[in-house]
C-alpha cells in the first residue's frame, strides 16, 4: 500500500542573544525538585516536628511527586508547554500545604525557618522553568499577536521575579503561572490552525531589523510517497558569500528538541537537480553534529548545499544581484532541493557559517542555523 506522506514546517531560530538567563538551561531542575522531596523527608523525620505538620509535610511531598511525572517534562530542565502549568499549580498547592505549618503557632521557629526556605526554593525552581520556557518560544516566529502575548507573559515573569527578590514566593508564583498561562496563549497562531498541513510559506528575520532574510516554501505533492520539495531564496549575507567558492548552507535532519544531539541520515533521502547530475551519490548527504557547541560554528559533516560545479562554476543554488521581493528586496541565493523519510517528528536544520558585522548591521551575524519542525505522517 502506498502512504501518504504530510509535512508541516513551521520556522524556528536559533540565536545567540536572550533576553533573559541562559545559564538555568544547565540546571537539573527535575533533580532539584526531588532534592526539595528528600528535604522534606529529612524534616518530617525531626523529633521537634508536630503530627500536624508532618500531616501537611506529607500532603506537600504528594504534590511535588506528582509535578514530576514524565509527561509534563521535555528534559530535565524544560516543561512541556501544554502541560506546565499543571506543575505549577501542583507547586503553588504544595507551597499552599507548606504554608499552613509556618500559621500554626504551636510549631518551633526553626522548623518554620526550614519550611520558608523550601517554599522559596519550590519558587525559585519554577521561575527557572517559566524562565526557559520564555527562551525556548523566543527562538519561534510567531504571529503578532502572539508577540504581544508573550511581551505580556515577560512583563508578568519579571514581575514575579522582584516579588521573590523581597521573599514574596506568594505572590511570585500568581505571576509566574500568569505568565505560563500566556506563554501558551501566544502559541495559538489562527492562521497556522487553518493552515493546511501539507502546505507551508513564511520568512525569516534573523538580525532582527524588520526585513526578512530567509524565504522558505514547501511546494504541496499531491502524489502519495513522493518527496516534498523545498523552495528557498536567502540574502548572500546569511551564507557568506556571493559566489560558489565562499557562500555555504548545510541541511541535516534531528530529533525534535532544541540543540538535539541525535542526527539522521540514513533515514532521509535528500537531493536537488545539480546533486543528481553532478554529485557521484546523486544526492545531498545532511550534515550530523554530536555536541551543542557545533550549532555555533560550520559543520564539516555533510554536503554544501550552495555546491558548485568545478566544471562551468554553476551550483546548486544561483546568485542572483537582482533585487529579491520575498527577503525585503536584497541580493541572494535561489535554490530549491527535495527530501523524503520515514513517518515521525524530526527538525530540519539549516546551516550557515558565521558572518562579520556590517557597520550598518545588517548581516547575518546573529545565528548560525535555524530549524524547521517537520512532521512526517504515514
């Protein structure tokens, strides 16, 4: 039997620059929750606590138990949109069980101390996770009124985070699951819902200066197992170069999460027309990177997808000086190539090598690859 096979592309960046702190990406926050689990069992345990309080220890350590399952987590240290805020608000109901032993007057102030400690670390923990999900959205192009949204779900994190810089947890977690809350909001495109899953047109901006650099479209097959074809035009800037022998863009082909280190190529067939006439596989081999820290530089795996033929200097792609309409009427590259796979969500990722500013900073300076997340349906 034939399949059918459906891609929907939707254009992610990744960049160097956030606006908020990278370097929670690098917590273990799962961990760091199940540290607060052990905590609150070292102090059930304390011979000063009350029957009632270890009732309320109890009730907390539930709710933090159950914030950890598997399905509202991406990694260790990012939630799953959809489902985040349900850790959240599971959090904000252990700090709710928490709280009742620091209103109790009967309880020793040492415990009470303990006990607001660990309520701030619970908050602290879900700043972090509110805090990488902001990052993870930003590097998505999203629709008007999606930004809005997410300035809106920045403008209420921070909020949150000067209420617990005074110890304010209370108030700081009714901020942050605002925040979460918008977050999800801004991800509800109406035009992306109407889309059709088999068709796919957008551009992207990746200096940030209003034009776009990158114009991307999947032209729709309507015959089952057959490749789709990927149309592209790009500023020479983002490939560096205006002729075969500098300009550079690589493909290749992940699993679908951020900075993935797991890379296909068996699984994919890629090509173009030049590939089929002049390369000695007739095809285009993607490129497979095993560290994070090879996102920020040029792959050596893989083809040039801009490759040149030695033999009369025409590639892949073609230079045109004309201006290009669909990248805010520069200069660039035109191309186009074809992929096929098997059923399953992958991303796929472009390549370029790292520009020098312009003094108008106007280049490409700011990412090295970009990603699309593809969904292959049988």
């Amino acid at each position: 039997m034939k399949k059918a096979i459906v891609v929907f592309l939707s254009i992610m960046l990744i960049s160097f620059s956030y606006s908020l702190n990278n370097d929670v990406y690098g917590l273990d926050l799962k961990q760091e929750k199940q540290n607060i689990v052990e905590s609150l069992e070292d102090l059930k345990n304390n011979h000063a606590i009350s029957k009632k309080s270890k009732k309320h220890i109890d009730d907390a350590i539930e709710k933090i138990n159950e914030s950890l399952d598997e399905k509202y987590w991406k990694n260790g240290s990012e939630l799953n949109i959809k489902e985040g805020e349900k850790v959240l608000n599971l959090d904000k109901n252990s700090i709710n069980k928490l709280d009742s032993i620091l209103e109790d007057k009967k309880e020793s102030p040492i415990i009470k101390n303990e006990i607001f400690m660990i309520n701030l670390k619970i908050a602290e923990i879900d700043k972090a996770l509110v805090n990488n999900a902001i990052i993870s959205i930003q590097e998505i192009i999203m629709s008007e009124k999606g930004l809005k949204k997410l300035d809106k779900a920045i403008q209420n994190f921070e909020e949150g985070d000067e209420f617990l810089s005074n110890s304010d947890y209370d108030k700081a977690m009714k901020k942050f699951l605002k925040s979460w809350d918008l977050i999800r909001q801004s991800l509800k495109d109406p035009n992306v819902k109407k889309m059709k899953m088999i068709e796919f047109e957008g551009t992207g901006d990746f200096n940030f200066d209003g034009v776009p650099d990158v114009y991307l479209k999947l032209v729709d097959v309507d015959k089952a197992n057959k490749p789709k074809q990927v149309k592209i035009k790009i500023t020479g800037d983002c490939v560096n170069g205006v002729i075969h022998d500098d300009a550079s863009m690589k493909i290749g082909f992940s699993t679908p999460e951020s900075l993935s280190t797991i890379f296909f190529d068996e699984e994919f067939t890629a090509t173009n027309k030049w590939f089929k006439k002049y390369d000695p596989d007739k095809k285009i081999n993607p490129a497979v990177i095993t560290t994070v820290a090879e996102y920020f530089s040029f792959p050596s795996s893989g083809d040039d997808l801009i490759q040149m033929n030695p033999g009369n200097e025409f590639g892949s792609f073609e230079f045109t000086s004309q201006p290009i309409g669909e990248i805010g009427e520069q200069t660039g590259w035109i191309g186009e190539f074809s992929f096929n796979g098997e059923p399953g969500d992958y991303f796929l990722r472009f390549f370029l090598p790292l520009t020098e500013p312009t003094n108008e900073g106007d280049s490409c300076n700011f990412v090295s690859s970009f990603s699309i997340p593809t969904t292959i349906n049988p």
